[in-house]
C-alpha cells in the first residue's frame, strides 16, 4: 500500500489515492488532499460529493 504524510502521520491510500480509512476524513485533510491536486479552494459542489 502507498501513503502520504499529513500532519505527521502516514495515511494509508489504495492504489487510486483514496484514503483507505473513512474515520480519517475530515475538512483539513480534504483541503490537503485539493492542494496536492493543483485545486487550490474547494467549491460547495466539492463538498456536496
């Protein structure tokens, strides 16, 4: 498995680059995860998903 490094800690993502444990998510790591994709201000659709 792959991870990333968030905060200090290694978040475990599958081979398509989603986290592996839903009980991580939350609103910081979402913003993270936008900047690593070049997206730098998440819209309300992105929170709709």
């Amino acid at each position: 498995m792959a991870y990333i490094e968030f905060k200090g800690q290694q978040i475990e993502v599958d081979e398509d680059g989603f986290i592996t444990d839903p009980g991580l998510w939350n609103e910081e790591l979402a913003e993270f995860l936008a900047k690593t994709e070049e997206i730098e201000e998440l819209t309300e659709d992105h929170w709709k998903v």
